[in-house]
C-alpha cells in the first residue's frame, strides 16, 4: 500500500522540469527569428527603448530652459559706473593728444636737410670788348674845359701855364687789364705845345711801370695808340705830367679810353 501512495505523488525532479523547460522554450522561441519580419515583440521593445530616449532628451531640455530662466538677469552698470568709465576714456584720448604735439613740435624743431645739389662747372661770361672810357681825373695845375676840343659833345682837360708849379693829370679809379683780352690798348687824343719835360706814366699793382714821352709839340690833335698787353692780370693808373716852369706850355687831352681788343684803322 505503501509503494502505491509513492508513485502516485510527484518528484521533485519532475516538478522542477516542469518549470524549466517551459522557460527553455519561451527563451529558444524568444532567440530564434521566425522569417526576415521582426517579431511584435522586438517591434514592441524597440519602441520602448526609443521612447526612452525621447523622454529623457525632453527632461534634459526642461531642465535647461529651466536652469536659463532661473539666471538672474544682469542690471545695467551703475551711472558711476559709466562715469568712471567715460573719465578713463577721456584720460586716454588727452595722452595720445599730448603724445601727438610733442612729436610734431621734436618734427618741426628738428632742422630739415637741405638737399645737396652737385652743380656742374659753369663757364665764365666771356670778358667785355667794350672800350673803357676814363672820365674821373685827379688834376693839379689842370682844368676841365668843353670848348676847342677835337669832340665838341665831349669835356677835355686843358693844363694850365702856371709857374712855378708841375702839373699833374691822374685817373682816380684803376682799370683792371683782363687776361682774356686779345689786344689791350691805351688809346687817347691829345694837342701839345711844350717846351718844357712832359710825359705820361702808367702805374701797375705791382709798381712803376712804363713812361712815354711827350716833350715834342703836336699843334693838331692826334691820336696816341699805346699798347698795355705787358700788364694783363694787373690794374693800372695813368698820370700826365708836365713842368710849366717859366715857359708858355699848353696840353689839351680828350677821351682817354682802355680798348680790349683794339685794331689800328
């Protein structure tokens, strides 16, 4: 009776399979795909997960605009504030003013170079040919006269027949006698009546130089040529002398000229 009673109730081992395989075969049909269509199932827990997602992007985004809204918003800057700021910016500009002048006034102080200009050897005017006419006399025992000369629109000098006295005719300006001039002439015209020493002396810078003599009488004017080529580069003064002793003596003289380049007619 015993043995019947047991075989009736059921093991433990049975009950324990009975209860496992039934898992082994929800897993086994839950792991294996039926076709290339998802099962309801998988459909159903991907939308899951999905909608998961959606609800927490949606918590973080609240949260954000929540955490944005709740920021204090900044206030405006006080007006010291403002001040303050507009002082310093003011401040800044004045320096940069003052830098600027004093750099302008160092600029224009400063002297400016002028500009060297290498200028080329220029050739000298050539001299003048113009015949230098003598007009300004030192006179001793000589007068100045505008009658009965040989050129009536002319002056000559006339020596006095004075006694007891010499009398002298000397150019009070010295004419410089140019290296340059082809043919330097002493050219005056005279009339004589002498009867005493006379001459004509031509003083250099460099000292006494040449005398001519006019003791002879020429009762007409004539024309005395004298060449003074022997004192280019030097300045010359001429003196007319004559001794008036006692004796009638008469010398008349008429544009005494320095010729550069003089040609005899």
């Amino acid at each position: 009776m015993k043995t019947h009673q047991n075989l009736n109730k059921p093991s433990t081992l049975q009950a324990l399979l009975t209860l496992v395989i039934p898992l082994l075969l929800l897993a086994v049909a839950c792991d294996l795909p039926f076709g290339s269509t998802p099962s309801l199932q998988e459909t159903q827990a991907a939308l899951g997960v999905q909608s998961t997602f959606d609800a927490e992007r949606a918590a973080t985004l609240n949260a954000q605009q929540t955490a944005i809204a709740a920021q204090p918003t900044q206030a405006p800057p006080a007006d010291s504030t403002v001040q303050a700021q507009q002082a310093t910016l003011s401040a800044q500009q004045t320096t940069i003013a003052q830098q600027s002048t004093q750099m302008a006034q160092q600029t224009a102080e400063e002297p400016t170079p002028e500009p060297t200009l290498e200028s080329s050897p220029t050739a000298e005017p050539a001299a003048s040919l113009e015949p230098i006419l003598i007009t300004e006399w030192k006179m001793s025992a000589w007068v100045t006269i505008n009658s009965g000369c040989k050129f009536p629109d002319m002056v000559c000098w006339k020596m006095m027949d004075a006694k007891n006295e010499d009398a002298y005719l000397t150019s009070k300006e010295g004419v410089y006698i140019d290296p340059t001039w082809p043919n330097p002439y002493l050219v005056f015209w005279n009339m004589r009546d002498l009867r005493n020493n006379a001459d004509l002396s031509i003083l250099s810078s460099t000292g006494l130089g040449g005398m001519v003599n006019y003791s002879s009488s020429s009762v007409n004017w004539k024309q005395e040529t004298i060449n003074i080529s022997q004192y280019k580069g030097q300045t010359i003064t001429l003196q007319f002398y004559a001794s008036v002793w006692y004796y009638y003596n008469e010398w008349l003289i008429q544009e005494v000229q320095i010729v550069p380049d003089f040609t005899s007619r």
